[in-house]
C-alpha cells in the first residue's frame, strides 16, 4: 500500500464470504483490504445509482413503445377507467 493516510473500519463477514474474499485475495496476489478498496471503488463508480422505474422503462424502450395512441394515454385519466379489472 502506498503511504497515504487511512482509516480503519471493522465490517462483518458471513464465514462463506471471508473464504471467497481470503481465496480471490490469494489468487491475485492482493490482500483481502485491497480487494474490498477496489469493489467500493468500483460500487461507488458504477453501482451506487438505484435505477428508477422511469429509467428502467426508458432505457428498455418502453416509453412511447405505442405510436399510433393518444399522446396523453399515460397520464389521462379517462384511459384508466376500467382497467385492472
């Protein structure tokens, strides 16, 4: 590790998961602290963002999947009568 300053914190470990850690840690010739830096590296990069629904049907391609309808078929509430029945 280089010589920069750092904290120490204390996290709880299922039995499995320390195996799994201490053998990854082994097999690439890391220690078991500097493979746990890097995966909150790599959460805070790109996994710390919860997906909305919103997004999730945006990115997929769901909104405005349906050309030919009205343009407020999602919001106007007199397409909704009936439905969930």
């Amino acid at each position: 590790m280089s010589d920069m300053a750092t904290d120490r914190i204390s996290i709880r470990l299922t039995p499995a998961l320390r195996r799994r850690l201490v053998q990854q840690a082994t097999t690439q010739g890391k220690t078991a602290s500097d493979l746990v830096r890097e995966a909150l590296d790599q959460y805070f990069v790109n996994g710390s963002r919860v997906e909305s629904c919103y997004d999730l049907a945006l990115r997929t391609g769901l909104l405005g999947a349906v050309k030919t309808g009205p343009r407020d078929l999602a919001t106007n509430k007199k397409y909704f009568k009936g439905f969930g029945r």
